[in-house]
C-alpha cells in the first residue's frame, strides 16, 4: 500500500505597517475579508491567513514571511493569496528572489487586486514578464551605482568608509601623506614579486597604521589595500630612461 502523498495548502497573507494603517487605514481585517471573499468566489480554501502586524515590505525580514517561506521551501504550501504585490515585497531584488522560489516549488501567486493566478497560462506569462522586468531594474540599479560611486572616486568623493590613503574633509577626500607612501611601497614590492607577509614587514617598519588599526600589518591587511579600488586607480611609478 502506497503512502497517501501530502495535499499542498493555500494560506493567504496580509500585511500593513503602522504609519500606513494610520494614514490610509488600510487594515489587516479589510485585507483578510476580501482574501478569504476572493477565495469564497474562486473555490481556493484557504487553510489560514499569516498575518505580519506593523512590519516593512523593504525586507523580506518578517514573522509571517518567514513562515510562508519555511513553508513553501518544506513542499507543505501550494499557493499564495495576497491582496496586492506590494503587500509581500516594495524591493526589486526581493520580488526576483520570490518569483524565483515559487517558480521553483511550483506554487501559484495570487494577487487579487492585480487579477494575476499564476496557477494559469496567462497569469504565469505575466509573472515572468515581471521578474524580467525586476532583474532588468535590478541590474539597472547595479549599473547606475557602479557608475555613481567610479565617479565620485575618480573625483575623490567621499562615498562610504574613508579608503586606506586618504583622510576625510567634509565629503572631499585628501590624500594623507604617510599613508600614500605606504601604499606606493607596497605597489613597488608586489611588482617586484615580494609575497604579503613581506610587505606587511615593511610596511610595520615604516610606522604606517594599517586599517584594522594596531601597529603590525597582517596579509589580509595588504592584500586588502593591494584588490581596493583606489589602489588601482593611482598612477604607477615612472621610471627615469
């Protein structure tokens, strides 16, 4: 006698942050009437209605996600009821990452308000024409920031931590001597094929502070300053002919 295989469920998920319920009012009540109304109309039962009270879609970081998650990833949960895409994620990449998953395990997204099933041909199609849209906006994002952050390098912006070399003024980065000789150091000796510990030597000879702080460079320290960006980016030494 063969085991029964386990029927997937259909959990419907609501979701509202408290400034929003505040000033829009929708609420996690109207949200899970017209869930369990859609499911009613369409004969989808729903087995429950995960609920996330006063959390942010800027993350996928939540109780009740995590648990229609847990339960997508075990092969227990077979289709998703939400009123709009927007109350399971607001991020780009969360929404390919979810797309993704459920493609994957075969379950269906339902979005009431957007009148997509992916249970079916054309909502599928849709489906898949949003993650293409999403990755192309991720990738889009990707490139913009690659660009932003090569520009104000170049231009010696300061745009997140202050590299190894340069002292920070205001949001304008300026050179720091001492740490501008240690990094030429360091370029001379690993063109001439001197291993990391030998440079990190030299470099604790000098007095320079590596930057995890302390007074001794360690390897990952080197190799560190040596892969940076601004590292690459400073002229190689000239050689007299």
């Amino acid at each position: 006698m063969t085991k029964k295989k386990t029927e997937r469920i259909a959990v419907g998920y609501v979701r509202v942050s408290t400034d929003e319920q505040a000033a829009t009012g929708v609420s996690l009540e109207a949200q899970e009437a017209r869930l369990r109304a859609y499911a009613l109309a369409t004969g989808r039962e729903l087995d429950s209605v995960v609920i996330d009270a006063g959390e942010s879609a800027k993350t996928l970081e939540r109780p009740g996600m995590t648990q229609i998650l847990d339960g997508i990833r075990a092969g227990k949960i077979g289709a998703v009821v939400a009123l709009k895409l927007d109350r399971l994620t607001r991020s780009v990449g969360d929404l390919a990452d979810l797309l993704e998953l459920f493609a994957k395990k075969d379950v269906a997204l339902v979005l009431v308000s957007e009148s997509i099933d992916t249970s079916t041909a054309i909502g599928r199609m849709i489906c898949n024409l949003m993650a293409t849209v999403s990755q192309w906006e991720r990738e889009a994002i990707g490139e913009r920031t690659k660009f932003a952050m090569g520009h104000m390098r170049q231009n010696r912006r300061a745009y997140s931590r202050t590299p190894f070399g340069f002292v920070r003024v205001g949001d304008a980065l300026v050179e720091d001597p001492a740490q501008q000789a240690a990094l030429l150091e360091a370029r001379r000796m690993s063109d001439a094929g001197a291993k990391l510990r030998e440079i990190g030597a030299a470099l604790t000879a000098m007095g320079v502070q590596p930057p995890q702080g302390g007074t001794e460079w360690r390897p990952s320290s080197v190799r560190a300053i040596l892969r940076s960006k601004m590292f690459q980016e400073i002229p190689q030494p000239t050689t007299a002919a």
